[in-house]
C-alpha cells in the first residue's frame, strides 16, 4: 500500500498553484490536508501523476468574522475552528459539528477546503454548508467566482470546481440570533463517518417560522437539504405533529444508498426519528434565544 | 489413558516470589519506548522487498499470466508464479490432519485456478516495496470467470476443487446417548437457527516475513514466524526439501497472535523460497488491505438447533446440524474449528442424550482458521441463545433454567462423550454453579433487572447471561531449558511463543519463584528454533500451563543441582541447605550463605567437584496428554435506543475459574482483551461479500474495530476454586476465557431487551439495522 | 518559487527529536516509511496505512498527526517527534510510567501512537473526564487489552503530570 510515483510540487503562492493547474488540467491533483487523499494514494485508488501541495501556500490559512459573516481560508485546519471557543456562539452549528470529523489528529491535518471540496456525501462539512447557506469562493488564473453550496455539489463525490480551480474561501453569513439549531448524528462508532446525519436550523418570529434548513448526511450521492420537508415549516407555529410529518416527508426526499454498514430503508428511518430529534431540539433553542 | 508426566513429587516451594504477583511486565520497558523489535523494524544489507498479486475474482480459471512487460520495469528483481515454482507441494495440515481433505489444501501460488478475491498468483521481488507493488498492474492475467458460491448451505454449487464431486470438505457426527428417545419424550421442543457472523483476529501488527540463507552458516535463516515455529520449521523444510537442522526460524516482537497469525501461510514458503533462489535476503510486510483478505478468517457458522426439555427446564437432549463455512481451502487448522464446536457444544451443561452433525463447506472466501476461542466463542453463543429461547417459551427465568443443568461439582471430573484434537472431552474441575450465582450476585442480576426494565423512554435495558467451559492447556508437551551462568545470570528458553501476551514476564516468575530470586534477573528466550530441540508453541491457551510447568521442573532440576554444589562447597549436608533471596543458606546459620553467582562459579568445569558433572543447564519436558478445562459465566448489560436502533453495551461482568494465576493483573488483561474483541464481533466487525464474492470490508473504513467509546465498563473476577490437577504450578489457560462467553451474553441481552421481539435475535454480530428489521413487525402494529 | 520537480526525489531538511536530518527522499515516500526506514526509528508503528488506526502517530510541530498519510517531503524544514523522544535515558516519561504500572500494553504495538495522543489529550485537557478519555483515544485501535488498562493508565498519567 504505497503511492503510485508522481511529481510534486509544493508552490507557496495562490498564483503559482493556478498556474501548475492550468498546465496540467486534469492529470494534477491538490494536495490539503490528505485526510482523505492520503489514504486513496496508498490504495492506488487515486494515481495522478501531479501533486499540488498546498501546504506551503500561508495565505490560504486564516479565517475572519466580520458583520457580513465568517470567512475561512481552504487550508484552516479543522483543528483551529475547533478551539476557538468564540465560535460556539458565533456559529454553533458549525462549533458542533466539528467533533464529529474523525479524531483530534485527523483534525489537525484536515482542512476546511479539502472537506467542502471532497463532497463525501458522508462527511459534516458539505451538509453544515448547506444548512447555513453558505458560498464558496473559487479562483483560477483568469480570476473568482462565488458559488452557492446548493449549487455546488453537483454529483457523488463531483463538485463545480473545474480541473484548473481551486476552493479558496468559504464564507457563512452570521447566525441569526432568534434562531434555534440542532446536530445529530449517528454512526456505528465514534468518529467514523455518519450512516445518517442532520443539521437543523430555524428562526422563530412571534412563534412563527421564517426560515428553516434541514441538511442532511448520508442521505444520498450528495449532501441534500430536504426542501420541502423546510417549506412546511414556514409561516407556521411549531407543533409536535406537525415536526412530524416534516420528519416523515423529510425522509421521502432523501436518496440514500445501500451498504454494508446500512440500507436505503434503514437510513431513511433514521433521518425520520433524527430528523424530528433536530427539529425538536432546534425549537426548544429557538424558544430559549427569544424568538417565540 | 490420562497421564501428565512428573505431576507428582511437588517440590515446595519455600518463597513464593514471584507466583500469583501482579509484577510489572518484564517486556514493556522496551515496548514503552518504541525499542521493540518486531519484524518490519528489522533491516538486513542488501533486502530485497517482495509484493503478493492476489486474484481480483473469487472464482476463476487462470487461462495465462504474462509477466515479460512486468520484468521490465525498474527495479525489479524477478517474478514467481505457479509453473515456476520448482516441485511445490501445498501446505499440509497442522492439528488432525485427515487424510480426505488433501484435495483442498492450498498451493502457496494458485496454479491454474483461484478461489477466492485475495489468493496468490504471483510473487514480485524489486528493490523496495514500492516498487514491487509499482508492477501488480504490469503482470497481465487472463481470468475465465467461474460460478461463485458463497453460501456454505448452497448444495449445488460448482465444485470449487477438481478432485472434489462436491464442496462439502467433511461431514461427520459426534453424538452421544440417544436423541431420537430423547425427542420422542420431550415436553417441550425448543428451534432455533442461529448464525455467527465471519470476522477474524486482527492483530494491529500484520504478518511479515524477512529470509536470507546465510552461506557461512550453510543456513537458511527466517524471521517472523511465531506461534509454532518448531513445526513450521518442519513444514519449510518438508516443502523445500530441505534438512530441517539447516533452517532456523527467529521470533521477533510480535504485534498480536490471536490463532490467526504464526500459522504457515503461502508467504511463508514464498518468501524463503526467493531468498534461497536469489541468494538474498527478501522482506515482505503484509499490508492491512491484504491482511483482511489474506490471513486466516474466521467464526462464521450456521446453527439449526432443536432442544427436547421437560416442561421444568431440565434438558433432555439436542441435535446440531452446523454448516461451517471454510472458504476457499483447507489451511493448517484442517477442519479443527467445527470439530471444536461440536465437541465444545454442550458446554457446562449436562446433556444426556447429543448429536451434532457436521458440514465444513468451501465457498469462494479467504480460508477459514482459528480465531481465540475458536469454534466455542461460536458453539458458545448459539447454545446460550438457545437456553434463553426455552426459557422464554417455558416461562422460566434464565438464570434457573443454567443453574438446574449445569454440571454439579460432584459429577467432576466429568465426561462429555464427545473428543476433539484426538482426546476425549473430560472436564477435570470446576464449581460451576457457583460461577453463575457469583456473576449473578457481582452484577446485581436480580435486583437490577427488573428496576432497568420498568423504565418508559425509548431506551431498552437488557441483561443477557452465558455459562462456558474453556478448554486449556493442549498438550503433548513443551520444553525449558534453564541454565546459570558462571556470573549467575539465568536465562530461560523455551519452545513456546510470545504473541504478546506477556510469556517472557509468566515464565520469569515462575522460574523466579522456584530460584528466589527476582523476575528481572532472569532473561527469558522464546521463539527460536535453535534454542531447544523441541518445542509446540503458544495456541489453544497452552503456553503458561504446558511451557510454565517445564520451567517450574527445569528450575526444580537447577535448584536441586545448586544445593548439591552448595552443599558441596560448605561442607553440610543438602538437607541443611535452603535457597532464600537467591542464596543458599544454611536453615540454621542463615548467614552462612553464598550467592548463586558463588555457586555458579563453583559449578564451572574448573571448580566443580570430580564427583559432580559440571555446569547448570537443565531442560525439561513437560508431558501432558490432556486438556485442563477453565470455566466462568459472563454477564451484558445493553441499552438500546428503540427509535435509532442503537446498540450501547454498558456494563460486562466475568467470573471464571484458572485455577491459579501468574500474575493476576496481567490476566486480568486477557480477560478483558478477550472480552472487547467478542464485543467487537458480537457488535462490529464482519467480513462482508457480495454476490460476485468480493469482499465489501475490505479496510478498516469498513471493518469496524471496537474502540475506546464502543468499550463498555468490565469486571471481572477470578475464583481459583478448581487448581488443575494436571500441573504443578496449578493453573488453566487463561486466554480464551473473556472472549468465550460474551458473545452469546450480548446476544441474550438485547433479546432481553427488545422484549417480546427479543426472540427474533438468532445472528452475530448484531448491528442497529438489524434491531430495527426485529422491531418493525412490533411498530407496524402499535403504529 | 516552484520548485522543479527532476527525478521524483527531493533533498529535504527536518529535525526528528531534536536531531537535524539532510536527506534526499522519493516525493511519493510516506513520512512514516522515511522515518523507519530511511532514519532508522522504528518507535512509530504502521498498523493500516489508511489513517484508521493511529499506531503511526506521530507530533508534527508539536501536534499529533498520522504519519501514514503525509508524505515525507511535507516535512521539510519541520520538526517531527515520536515515541522514542519521550523518555530521558532510563527515566521513563511519566505516560509511559503509568502505562507500565497500569498494565496499560500488552503486543505494545499500538503503545507509542497511545502515548503521544495521550500527551496531547494532557497538554491540552490536564485533568480529563472518563468520557473525555474515551473521545480523545477513540482514534486508536488497540487489539490486545480491551482498554480498561489504558483508560486507569491515562487517569494515573493525569495525576502524575499534575503532580510533576
Ligand atoms: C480515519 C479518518 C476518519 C475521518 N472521519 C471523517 C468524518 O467523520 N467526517 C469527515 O467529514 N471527514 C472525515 N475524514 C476526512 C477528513 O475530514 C478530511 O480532512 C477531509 O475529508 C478532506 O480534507 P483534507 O484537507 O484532508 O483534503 P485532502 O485529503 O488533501 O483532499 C481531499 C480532496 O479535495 C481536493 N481538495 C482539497 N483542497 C482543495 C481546494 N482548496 N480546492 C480544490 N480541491 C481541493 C483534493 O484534491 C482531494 O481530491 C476522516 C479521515 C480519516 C483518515
Ligand atoms: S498506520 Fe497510520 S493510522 Fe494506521
Ligand atoms: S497492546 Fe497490542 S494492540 Fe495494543
């Protein structure tokens, strides 16, 4: 189990990193973290005769909050969101939900970028940025672009990006104060990835729902935010029957695989009850932070 | 006939150091600080590194392999397939070698034909590992796909073997009584189908191998087997065609044995095959995707089980039929797995009237071998899973429906009627009632049951209870050899392996508590065949009790030998003389002593006295043509989450009875090593295949190890009510002890659990959907 | 500057427990197999080579990471340390001093990645909870012990650093 040969380089710019994409396209590969990479180059599961490391590139590794949100250069390890206490106010969703990736030494290594990029359906960080509506700033030589995280997971394991582009940035608008939220997640052990996963996030206004997101893990080639299961939430005073039946039509939306570890049918009973766990959970903070 | 050679004449010992101390590990200052040696650590000039092609199908004629493309590619040194192989043999059979499952065995190439995702097509030899595994995809092979059966109760399957008419290996019967009467007076019959699930020992360390032939020493030296070593030597040598004196195996470190790992695999001729051909030294490590698919699997299973009781409880009788499912060849275990179940089947229970028959099937899987507690931890968990059945039909409480047909201790030393590894079943002591009422009372079985029962939220609390009875100490025999130095240094060597299990600490102590002096001081050797002539090795919980009773005579025979040379030296009498922190003293004027450095001094060919043959190195046999059977019971305490089907083991509880022990922390550790690796293919792990025989949990991304957070609270308890009779320090295996009832415990607690659906449970491992498939039924209705 | 890739191999500079290593190294060799086998340390384990089981563990500028999935010229100019850094001559670390008391090995194959996670878990959690032990060392197969040892191993290291 070692790697195929390849070449490697390991720019420490952002332009010299574009500039090796565009001459080589499809045969390079950029190398993050290599929480994920690593072990498909052991397995020969992913043979590319170029590697791009970014390690070396410093100025892909910062984040910043400011009034229009947070900001999280694609090289910021999991690990350093982790221990940022601030963040579990700021963004408690995301503060949640970072536990849940692997193990604390795989957190140091693993980045923001690689696990928006890598889009395992399976993994926290695709279904965390769909729940919080967040964007993704993407750049090749030519110049960005800004993609909408619903817009950017476009097939299993497939994103938007082009070979020559490169994830940058990822940016989440601030947390609404009046909102309550929830992550559940289960899996066979600790840390592995989820067999089923969810995000909850609703705002409440004088006891009504404005605005509602369930994202969810494991429940398809890609992460899904089951919309209509959301729109039934809006405009409406939360009840438990009405949670649900979000649950039940929330599990009708998903598209989840079989395997060894779970089948389509257990999986879409589990995001029923996980589902309905979110979202009763998510009221209760609601209620709590003041929007009744 | 039962005999255990010199099992009279028990010196007494006069300072116990060292026996029944939890002292530290002998081995772990080493291992603490990364200065092990375990076989990849170990670097030869001039290494050559091999990599294994293994067959991508599960079923298929190789019609041609061209290698020239391959030969090619930089580094590589040479490439070995089958036709290359100059007058290969395949590998014969370990334990009972039954002569009818000579068609089955296993080439260490697949010649012409392979037979399941993982065998051996070719051996590549390069410069480093990298690039021996650069070419797997250059060698080209042409496969002709045949039929798969993966199903070890599929009867028409093609047959996997030429020779063969069909894929049942054997077939035979252990019974005893009558269970046609028995079932025609039956009150009350009890079915079930119970399956045990393929998963497998897993050590952390995977196999390696480094071999180099030493022309100085006209040598063939190997490094890496472990286990049995003495008789792999044998079986090199076999299919070398070599002397066996001019081939040495060596022992390192060893990452975990757990039955699977030490066992002759194709790669342990392979290996030595191209060092000998290539006149240098060859590595190969095995890497974890090959491990999964390449060393022995293990457990799976099937149990069609009918149980004929008197509406009391009491057992009249039952009648197996397993299906062991053995995968693509025999290996080295021949079919001792089933053979062990069925002998194993009837546990601690009196079972007047049994039959078992057997079927050990090849199916298109990686073979099949012995995994700790092999065939029991199986036989275990469908027999105490049948128990709770009847007791849940009949209405009586599982722990009364154990305690009134478990053997009392009076039917000791009692005879099953049934014989495996060529002796019959005699269990030599044990209480093993008491064992049941300890585990129930440490537990709180009775009080705490009903309370966890009674609660309302989604979370089940279940208890589940298992009896066993372990069999320990297989002989025929092992070695020891002491010897003392002129400056007093002793070392012991022995025959017997060190998977990990802490075999240097054991003997130490054991020899120490005869030679008074401490453990520390005594250097023990394991694991080279150049030490001792013979040797058996470390499996079926042997090791302590076989090797442990050799040392104690061989340090009794060197005791005996210094207070000689002592008595010699001070001018007294051998009666007068007592050995006490190491000297030898005399009873009544303790200070008159000599160090043993003294007396070692005055045993050398120069000092010692004409009458006297010099020196101080024994060695010892110890002979023992029966088993000495441990015993316990186990209890689980889960929890499940009826809505996400979450399984959470919380609480295991074991008693068992080894009759004595070493040191009682260290096997307090197999205990509870043993318990959480049940736990894990109680819960956990599987070896899973598709149709087309691929394996599915092929990494350990999909073949789940239990970890720190699936790991429940154990405790455990040991009796030392029943010392085995059958050696002189006393003791029973302790291995196999923590692994052998816990499956069938977890088993019966989330039937417990799960209430009126609990009947449903009849599989290991037990995953959450599978819950959720035993409660559905249940919902549909109260839905 | 990009640096050109020539023949796969690059000349690297690190320190590995406090010594300064120059060597030239394949790009595709893992960080664990140049330890071992280039350097010659053999402490760090390789138990899965897929990031799984955390025998390779290994402290990479101080923080714990798995060496099995970096590749050994991502360690250029940084500093690595394993298990052999841990002790002073014959003077046990006090981790390793409460796992041998402990009974907290028993292969010790997976010991030396345990060991350093465990330093971590104490350097950034000195007084851990038992659930908090579990969390942070779930990322470690151990095959041999079942845990409990290792869990009373890393409660009594607790004290002894704390003590220290
Ligand atoms: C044992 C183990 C357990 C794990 N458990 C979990 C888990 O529970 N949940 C979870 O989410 N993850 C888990 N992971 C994966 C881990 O979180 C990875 O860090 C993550 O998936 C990928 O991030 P990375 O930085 O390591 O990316 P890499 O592995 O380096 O790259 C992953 C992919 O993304 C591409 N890529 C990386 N960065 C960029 C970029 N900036 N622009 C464009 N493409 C890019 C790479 O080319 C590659 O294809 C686990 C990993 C291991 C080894
Ligand atoms: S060897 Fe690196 S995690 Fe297993
Ligand atoms: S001690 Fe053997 S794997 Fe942990």
């Amino acid at each position: 189990m070692k790697p195929a040969p390849f070449d490697y380089y390991d720019p420490d710019s952002v332009e010299e990193v574009l500039d090796l994409l565009q001459q080589y396209g499809d045969d390079a590969k950029i190398l993050a973290g290599g929480q994920s990479l690593g072990p498909l180059l052991n397995m020969r599961l992913s043979t590319p005769q170029i590697i791009v490391d970014l390690n070396r590139v410093a100025d892909l590794e910062y984040y910043k909050s400011d009034n229009t949100g947070l900001r999280v250069g694609a090289m910021t390890r999991q690990s350093t969101l982790e221990d940022d206490t601030n963040l579990r106010t700021t963004q408690p969703i995301l503060a949640a939900s970072i536990p849940y990736i692997g193990h604390r030494s795989i957190r140091n290594r693993g980045t923001v970028g690689g696990s928006v990029a890598h889009a395992d359906p399976a993994a926290e960080w695709p279904a965390i940025m769909l729940a919080l509506d967040g964007t993704i700033l993407i750049r090749n030589t030519k110049g960005t672009r800004t993609v909408d995280a619903s817009d950017f997971y476009v097939s299993a394991l497939t994103t938007d990006l082009e070979p020559d582009e490169i994830l940058v940035e990822i940016q989440l608008p601030n947390w609404v104060k009046t909102s309550g939220w929830s992550f559940i997640e289960f899996s066979r052990r600790h840390g592995d990835f989820a067999i089923l996963g969810v995000a909850a996030y609703l705002t409440l206004e004088n006891r009504r729902c404005t605005k509602s997101r369930i994202a969810i893990i494991g429940g398809g080639p890609i992460p899904i935010r089951t919309s209509k299961a959301e729109s039934m939430l809006i405009g409406e005073t939360i009840s438990d029957a009405l949670l649900k039946d979000v649950a039940e039509q929330a599990s009708k939306e998903l598209d989840p695989d079989s395997d060894m570890h779970a089948s389509a049918d257990y999986r879409r009973h589990l995001a029923s009850v996980l589902v309905l766990s979110a979202l009763q959970k998510a009221t209760e903070r609601a209620n709590k932070s003041g929007g009744k | 006939m039962v005999s255990c050679l010199g099992q009279h004449n028990y010196m007494k010992i006069e300072h116990s150091k060292g026996i029944g101390e939890s002292i530290k590990r002998l081995e772990d200052k080493r291992f603490l600080q990364g200065q092990g040696h375990y076989i990849d650590d170990l670097q030869l000039p001039d290494m050559l590194h091999a990599a294994v092609l293994r067959s991508p199908y599960a079923h298929a004629t190789i019609t041609n392999i061209d290698v020239d493309f391959a030969l090619e590619q930089p580094g590589v040194v040479t490439i070995l397939t089958f036709a290359d192989l100059h007058s290969v043999k395949p590998i014969p059979i370990r334990l009972n070698p039954y002569g009818s499952l000579e068609p089955f065995l296993q080439y260490p190439l697949a010649n012409k034909r392979v037979r399941y995702v993982g065998d051996p097509v070719a051996l590549i030899i390069a410069h480093s590992r990298y690039q021996a595994e650069d070419v797997l995809d250059n060698i080209v092979v042409q496969y002709d796909p045949l039929p798969v059966n993966i199903d070890a109760e599929d009867k028409v399957s093609c047959p996997l073997h030429h020779d063969a008419k069909d894929n049942v290996a054997s077939n035979f019967v252990q019974q005893k009584g009558d269970v046609v009467e028995a079932f025609n007076k039956a009150e009350h019959i009890t079915k079930l189908r119970f399956t045990s699930g393929r998963h497998s020992g897993v050590p952390l360390e995977t196999r390696g191998l480094i071999a180099n032939y030493d022309a100085t020493q006209e040598k063939l030296k190997v490094w890496g087997p472990t286990k049995v070593t003495h008789f792999n030597r044998g079986v090199l040598a076999h299919m070398l065609e070599m002397e066996e004196h001019t081939i040495e195996m060596i022992e390192p470190d060893v990452g975990g044995g757990f039955g699977v790992r030490g066992e002759f695999y194709p790669e342990d001729y392979l290996i030595p095959y191209a060092a000998l051909m290539l006149k240098r030294p060859v590595k190969w490590i095995e890497d974890r995707l090959e491990n999964l698919m390449a060393c022995n699997h293990s457990r799976e299973q099937i149990y069609e089980m009918e149980m004929a009781l008197k509406k009391d409880g009491t057992i009249l009788g039952i009648k197996v039929l397993l299906s062991n499912d053995q995968g693509g060849y025999i290996r080295t275990h021949g079919i001792i797995v089933p053979e062990l179940s069925a002998a194993i089947f009837p546990g601690p229970y009196r079972i007047p009237n049994y039959r078992c028959e057997v079927r050990s099937v090849l199916t298109n899987k990686t073979p099949a071998g012995t995994y700790r507690a092999p065939g029991r931890y199986e036989c275990n968990s469908s027999r105490e899973r049948l128990l709770d059945l009847a007791a849940s039909e009949l209405m009586i409480d599982p722990v009364k429906i154990r305690s009134m047909n478990l053997i009392q201790p009076e039917d000791m030393p009692y005879e099953v009627g049934t014989e495996s590894l060529g002796e019959n079943i005699v269990y030599d002591s044990g209480d093993y009632p008491f064992a049941l009422q300890e585990v129930v009372r440490l537990s709180k079985y009775e009080e705490n049951r009903h309370v966890d029962h009674d609660n309302l939220s989604n979370k089940k609390v279940g208890y589940g209870i298992a009896c066993f009875v372990e069999k320990t100490g297989l002989g025929p025999f092992e070695g020891a050899r002491i010897e003392i130095d002129q400056t007093g240094a002793i070392t012991v060597s022995t025959g017997a392996a060190n998977v990990g299990q802490g075999l240097e600490t054991t003997l130490a102590q054991i020899a120490s508590s005869v030679l008074t002096v401490s453990p520390d001081s005594i250097q023990v050797l394991h694991g080279d065949t150049d030490l001792i002539p013979y040797g058996v090795g470390s499996f079926a919980s042997r090791a302590t009790v076989m090797a442990g009773s050799a040392v104690y005579y061989a340090a009794q025979k060197i005791r005996k030998k210094l207070l000689k040379i002592a008595a010699h030296t001070m001018n007294c009498q051998v009666e007068q003389l007592i050995i006490s922190d190491g000297d030898i003293c005399m009873i009544d004027h303790q200070d008159k002593r000599l160090t043993l450095t003294q007396v070692a001094q005055q045993s050398s060919p120069r000092n010692c006295p004409p009458d006297i043959e010099p020196g101080l190195d024994f060695t010892h046999y110890f002979r023992c043509n029966q088993m000495t059977f441990a015993h316990g019971a186990t209890i689980v305490k889960v929890e499940i989450d009826i809505t996400t089907c979450a399984i959470v083991p919380k609480h295991v509880w074991i008693v068992y009875d080894i009759g004595k022990a070493i040191n009682p922390q260290m096997v307090k550790g197999q205990i509870e090593g043993g318990a959480v690796q049940g736990l894990g293919g109680a819960l956990l792990e599987e070896f899973n295949y598709d149709p087309s025989g691929q394996l599915t949990s092929g990494s350990f991304v999909d073949y789940l190890l239990p970890t720190t957070t699936e790991t429940p609270l154990l405790e455990s308890k040991r009796l030392d009510r029943s010392p085995s009779t059958l050696n002189p320090i006393q003791v029973k295996g302790a291995g196999e002890c923590g692994i052998a009832g816990i499956g069938g415990a977890l088993a019966n607690a989330v039937a417990d659990a799960l209430g009126d659906s609990g009947n449903n449970v009849n599989v290991l491992p037990i995953t959450p959907e599978k819950v959720w498939q035993w409660l559905m039924p249940m919902q549909d209705k109260t839905n | 500057m990009v640096q050109e890739a020539t023949d796969n191999s690059r000349l690297i500079k690190l320190t590995v427990n406090g010594i300064e290593y120059e060597r030239k190294v394949e790009t595709r060799v893992t960080l664990v197999d140049f330890i071992r086998n280039e350097l010659g340390i053999t402490g760090t384990h390789v138990g899965c080579e897929h990031g799984v089981c955390g025998a390779c563990t290994v402290m990479f500028d101080g923080q714990p990471v798995r060496s099995c999935i970096m590749l050994a010229v991502q360690a250029d100019s940084h500093s690595v340390q394993t298990v052999e850094s841990m002790s002073s001559g014959d003077q046990l670390h006090p981790i390793q001093q409460a796992f041998w008391e402990n009974f907290g090995l028993q292969c010790g194959f997976c010991t030396p990645g345990f060991l350093l996670t465990v330093q971590d878990l104490l350097s950034r959690n000195p007084n851990p909870t038992d659930t908090e032990i579990r969390e942070e060392l779930s990322g470690n197969i151990c095959r041999c012990t079942g845990y409990q040892s290792i869990i009373a191993a890393v409660k009594q290291a607790a004290i002894y650093m704390r003590q220290e």
